[in-house]
C-alpha cells in the first residue's frame, strides 16, 4: 500500500516513468543504499544502478567527469563536490548516521565489547582483525588502536583490507573480528554483529547526498532525494543500520 502511495504522489508531481539513474556512493551504507534505490524503483518504475567505491574513489570519479544522477558521501566530501561546482548546493540531503560497529562470523561467540577494557580484551585476543583500509571509519580505528595504548600488540593482528572485502573476511575464516561502520556489516551473509564499540569510543560517520550539476535525469534525481527523506526511507535506512536524518 505505501509503495502504492509513493508512486501515485511521484505520478502528481510529473516525475514518474521509466527513468535510468546513475548513483556513486561510497561503500560504508552499501545496504542501506540498495534498499532505497529498490523501494524507490519499485515505486516509481524507474530503473537505477548504484556504483560504490571508497569516498576517495567515489570523490576522484566525480572530478573525472563521470556520469552519475545521485552522489551519495561522507558530509565533508559531498561539500567539497559542491564547491567544486560538481554537486548542485540546493539538493544536499542528509540522510542519516551510523557508529562503528564490531562483527564476527554468525553462529560464532559473541565477545565482550560492552566496556573499553572488555573491547580491548577482545581486541588482543583476536586472531586477526578485518578493518577498511581506506574510509572514514578504518582511519579512525588505527587511531583509536593507538588511544587505546596497544598499537604495538595490535600490529601482528591488524588486517587492512578493500572496501569490497573487509567484514567479508570473516566468512572465509581469514580473520575472527572485524571492526568497520556498523552499516557496512548490515546485511553481509554470514557475518553476525556483535554491537557497538564503547560509547566513550564511539565516533559517527554521516551519509549524506546530492544531485549531480550536470545529472541526465534531473528531476528523477531530485524525487530520489525528495523520497529519501519520507517515512518509508527512514525505515529502510534503520534496519540497514544508519540512524536517519542526523548528522
């Protein structure tokens, strides 16, 4: 009924039809970002592909002059775009937020993380720990490895991996811990997440999106982001991990 209600409001506002939209996103909302662009498909009759890359990457496509319709990034980048002119300033649209996040192969123990000293516990006594080696949140774990005081013990542990292959590792028994934002594990087959880093240790990563300057599809692009700030997006985001319409 409320995907009924969603292309019938898309059909008033003229924007509906069989639109081709281009998204490059970062991967830290991998999920999330899927399960918006399907519901709003699904709405609309619009078809969209989705790019993901690091924010980086993502960052360097942009000033290349690829093609894309939506840009979904971290806040200081996407702003960085729009002062470049890249992203147009009046569509930037928060989407939401999420913390770092700690997982382990489903079916495995679930460690203690619930206080600093049981999360550095169990970060020693890992085996091997998966974390982005580009991004947001796998800088901040090798800083916060050297907060903690246990740079060095961590050194032999510590396993930078891609983007496309951090939590996954897991899976394949190449690591038993995998520390990245919480949104990044949501929905990864056979990876279960443990909770929360500490909350004294916590930081968050935002999400934020916008319409290319020069996007093929405009106004598509435009209800994209109208739709990801209604009702229906918010619990699509929730349940892929990323707190809604924070930053």
């Amino acid at each position: 009924m409320r995907l009924v209600f969603l292309a019938c409001a898309f059909a008033v506002l003229g924007v509906a039809g069989a639109a081709d939209l281009k998204i490059l996103s970062g991967t830290g909302a991998r999920a999330a970002v899927l399960g918006l662009a399907t519901t709003f498909d699904r709405a609309t009759g619009n078809r969209t592909t989705v790019d993901f890359a690091v924010n980086p990457e993502t960052r360097a496509k942009i000033e290349a002059g690829q093609a894309f319709d939506v840009a979904i990034l971290n806040p200081p980048v996407l702003d960085a775009l729009i002062q470049r002119g890249r992203i147009a300033a009046d569509t930037r649209t928060v989407l939401g937020r999420a913390g770092i996040g700690v997982a382990v192969r489903a079916g495995a123990p679930k460690p203690d993380i619930s206080t600093v000293e049981a999360f550095k516990r169990t970060l020693l006594s890992a085996r091997a720990v998966a974390y982005p080696g580009e991004g947001a949140s796998g800088k901040y774990f090798v800083g916060l490895v050297r907060r903690l005081g246990i740079e060095a013990e961590m050194k032999p542990r510590m396993r930078p991996m891609s983007a496309d292959y951090n939590v996954e590792t897991l899976t394949t028994g190449e690591t038993d811990l995998a520390v990245a934002v919480a949104s990044r594990i949501s929905g990864v087959a056979g990876v279960q997440l443990v909770g929360a880093i500490p909350r004294e240790l916590q930081t968050w990563i935002g999400f934020t999106a916008g319409v290319g300057s020069h996007a093929r599809e405009p106004e598509a692009a435009r209800a994209m982001l109208r739709f990801f700030t209604s009702p229906e997006a918010a619990a699509v985001l929730r349940i892929n991990g990323v707190e809604p319409f924070a930053e």
